[in-house]
C-alpha cells in the first residue's frame, strides 16, 4: 500500500470552501482504499488529507482522473500552500476500503502486507 | 468525528516489532472509524498512525480497554519518542467505517457532518 499524509493551508478565510470544494468532488478512485479530509484543530487556515491507495501507480493515476483535474484547477485559488507532507507505507488497520480486487477480505485488519 | 495523526519514534531496530505488535492488537474498538498503521518511508525509525473516531470520547475510552492497555504496556519499552501529533476534526471521504449505528451509511462518504 502507498500512503500519503499532507497538511493544506487555504488562503485566509478559504478554509471552509476549500473542504466544501474537496468532499463534494471524491468520487470513485481505482486502488483508493481511504481518503479522509480533515480540519486542523491547532490552524484556522490548514486541512489535513489522508490516503491510502493500492499503490503509487493508482495515485499517480487518479491525477489523470478528468474529475480529479477539475477538482484541483478549483482548488488551487483557495491553497495558500502546503505544510508537511509525508509518505507512507501502511500496513494494515481498520477501515481500509478494499481495492480492486487484489487482496482478500482479511486484509483490512491487522495484516503485515 | 475526532481525528489524530501521531508519528511514533521506535527505539533504534525496533520498528518492525513495534509495527507487529501495534497490527495483532487491533480489535474491535467501539466508536473506531478508522485506525491505520504505517511506515514512514523517510525515517527508518519512525511509523504513523492516523485514527478516526466518532468523537474524543469513545477514542479516551479505548485507552481503558483491557486489550489496550496490554498493547500499550508491551509497546513502552519499544518506543523512544513522539513526533508530530494532530489533533483533527475529520468531516469525511472514503473508508470510514461506520461507528456504533449513529450515523446513516451515506455518512461514509463526501458528507459534512
């Protein structure tokens, strides 16, 4: 699995619009398992967004998604920047959507994949 | 829903088990939305888990659960530090499982709440 944890400042006051902007336009990914869009509680103006994807080649991919490409010409006016950014490589846990169809059911808890 | 994002330090040569360990713990934790954990692919010393909850009450009441008070108990010695921790507020996306029946199952999805 391909993970990713990133912290998004909008611009001032463009908090609320930006996470509108990003929970309205997820829609069917290939290969995303999870992608949560957050408040920051300690930052008016940041969000935090967490995925995990089959891989990195179907994160790369969504990129290409026409929807997903509308979503960030959107977004982008309302991104002040961005703050930490890590890459993961998660192992297993709760609530992780299954993929297309590469992994048994018992892989969405507690395995070592 | 209450989020965190903590990054864990491991004692040196001990991630692995400290990844094994926190993996076989995961069980059913009433109000758990989503728990995973992860490497991080830029310190190899240092994993990452993301959790969400209903709200900041059901995850304080997981730390008096048997089960994990055991994991926690085990995982001490394994630990040498804690990294960056974020508290969130997670509005929704993809891979939320449902909590104790609050919620309607479009809840998982796209949604403000």
């Amino acid at each position: 699995m391909y993970g990713l944890i990133s912290q998004l400042k909008a611009q001032a006051g463009q908090r609320e619009a930006l996470l509108v902007l990003l929970l309205k336009s997820l829609g069917a990914m290939p290969g995303c398992r999870s992608y949560v869009v957050a408040r920051d509680e300690a930052d008016a103006d940041a969000l935090w967004i967490t995925e995990i994807w089959d891989d990195q080649v179907s994160h790369d991919a969504s990129l290409t998604l026409p929807p997903v490409q509308e979503t960030i010409a959107r977004a982008r006016p309302l991104i002040a920047g961005f703050g930490t950014r890590v890459v993961t490589t998660p192992l297993g846990g709760i609530g992780l959507t299954l993929g297309e169809g590469h992994d048994p059911p018992h892989a969405t808890r507690g395995t070592t994949r």
